[in-house]
C-alpha cells in the first residue's frame, strides 16, 4: 500500500481524478450556498479536520518556515478557493476544468522570473502547444456564444496562476517539510480568516436545514474532504517528490475528467474538445520529464 502510495503516476491520477470532479462538485454546491461560503467552508473544514496535526505544527516552526507556509497557503489553498466558485457562477464546469490546464505555463514562466529555473526548449513548446488547445476550446466552443463570460473566465485563469506561485514556493521553499505536516499547517492558519468570512455570510447565524440542502452537504462535503483537503496533501507530496513541473501535468489531465462530469451533466460538447484535447495531449508529451530528471535537476 505504501508502494501504491509513493507512486508518482498514481499520486498524479489520484488528484486528476479528484480535483477533476471538483468543477461538478462546485457547480452542485452553487445550487444552495454562495460562493464565499462555498470557498470559506472548503478551508475551514479542511482547517477542522487536519488541526490536531496542524496547530502543533504550525507552534513548531521557525519564522522562515512559517512566512513561506502561510504564503503558499494563501496563493494555494486560501485564494482560489473563492475564485472558482465566483467564476462558475457564469462559467461552466468544464469550461472551468480547461482553463485550469494553463497551471504549467504560468509554473514554468513564474519558476523562471521568480526562482531562476531554466526550462528544456521543448518543455517550454509543450506549454505553448497546450496553452493553445485550451484557446481553441475557449475561443471556438465558448467565446462565441452570447452567454459567454470572459471575466469570470479570467478568476479561473487567475486562479490557475495563484496555484503556480504555491507549487513553486512548495519545491523551492519547503522541500523537506513533511507534506501532511505541510498541509495541515496551511489549511489550520487560513482557517481562521475563512471562519471569520463564513460568519460575516450570515450562514452561521441563518442557516435552517432543508430538504434541498442534503444532496448540495453531500457534494460540499466531498469537496471539502477528498478535493481539498486530502488532494493538496498528496500534491505536495508528489511536488515534493518530483518538481513543480510533473506535479502540474494533473492540470492538464484533470480537464478531461471536468469535461466527462459536464457532458454527464448535460454541458455542451463540441468537436473543438477534441481538437483542444489532442493539443492538450501533444503538450502532455513535451512538458514531461524523463526520470533521470527528477528533484535535484530542478534545483538553480
């Protein structure tokens, strides 16, 4: 099980898997609860959950440590939680799940600019080459269509490049802390600031269960539990095992799964998925990396 659980193919499907689902699961929750409370309860409940590991862990750390820790917290797992919501608000789920695969390219421009980290010449044409079949699904299945909504699409992209900052600070800053540590130090912190948004919601002092609230608790719970909390603790485990890079390649195989959930659900299908998707793939093919380029090569 252990075995299972180091593999890095197997942590990179996991949470493609999961995080996949996650724009579905953010689209059923909206049905019922806002966007802030949809953000503030993902990273309170995920605070409530690892605190018991994450309040000592937090108490244990030097400043150094704990100013990267909340840093990363904030771009990672504090930020783009409201964002996604409040995008797909407009935006459909799978529309949502493709914009997320620019995560690579803003990884490999900011690990440059921010952190020195030179990239292959063909890493760097996987990027372009994917980058340019999540255009082509947004500008030919979504950017003519009269419901379209590109600012909100745009959260999304934000969003995207607010997760590269923490991958990169992760590998760069924080290679040798423990990554359940990690994450449970991360989501105890930002708790706090998501209770106090939660409060000012009104949800706390309102909220009367009702009959159509028990599928939306259900959705919001996996949310929380399996796309939040548990799927950070294995991407920076596996940020942590290969690079910044590698663990980013779930952003472009997660739109598949989002796209699988939207159809299920009835989201529209065009020919341009396909033709994004096989760019997508091509980009997949560029910007891996062979094992001999692991951990230590990733280092300036």
């Amino acid at each position: 099980m252990n075995k299972i659980y180091n593999n890095r193919w197997f942590l990179l499907l996991f949470i493609s898997i999961t995080w996949g689902s996650s724009f579905i699961l953010i689209k059923k929750s909206l049905l019922v609860f806002t966007p802030y409370e949809i953000g503030a309860i993902r990273v309170l409940g995920s605070g409530l959950i690892l605190g018991a590991i994450g309040i000592p862990a937090l108490l244990k750390m030097g400043k150094n440590n704990l100013l990267w820790v909340i840093i990363a917290g904030f771009f990672g797992n504090f930020l783009p939680m409201f964002l996604f919501p409040i995008a797909q608000t407009r935006v459909s789920s799978s529309l949502a799940g493709i914009l997320d695969s620019l995560v690579p390219i803003f990884i490999l421009a900011f690990g440059f600019l921010l952190f020195g980290i030179k990239s292959k010449i063909t890493q760097v044409i996987g990027a372009i080459i994917g980058f340019i079949g999540a255009a082509s699904l947004i500008f030919f299945s979504e950017g003519n269509s009269e419901n379209s909504q590109f600012g909100y699409a745009m959260l999304i992209i934000l969003g995207g490049a607010s997760y590269a900052v923490n991958s990169l600070i992760v590998k760069e800053k924080l290679p040798e802390l423990n990554a359940v540590k990690l994450t449970a130090a991360v989501y105890s912190f930002w708790a706090i600031p998501s209770g106090i948004i939660l409060y000012f919601t009104g949800m706390i002092q309102n909220f009367e269960m009702q009959p159509t609230y028990i599928e939306p608790i259900i959705y919001m719970s996996f949310l929380t539990i399996f796309g939040t909390a548990i799927a950070m603790l294995l991407y920076f485990k596996l940020i942590q095992k290969t690079s910044a890079v590698f663990a980013s390649i779930s952003s472009y195989l997660l739109p598949v799964v989002a796209i699988i959930w939207g159809i299920l659900d009835g989201e529209e299908f065009t020919f341009w998925y396909i033709v994004g998707g096989a760019l997508i793939s091509i980009g997949i093919y560029l910007i891996r990396e062979k094992k001999a380029l692991t951990i230590s090569t990733t280092k300036h």
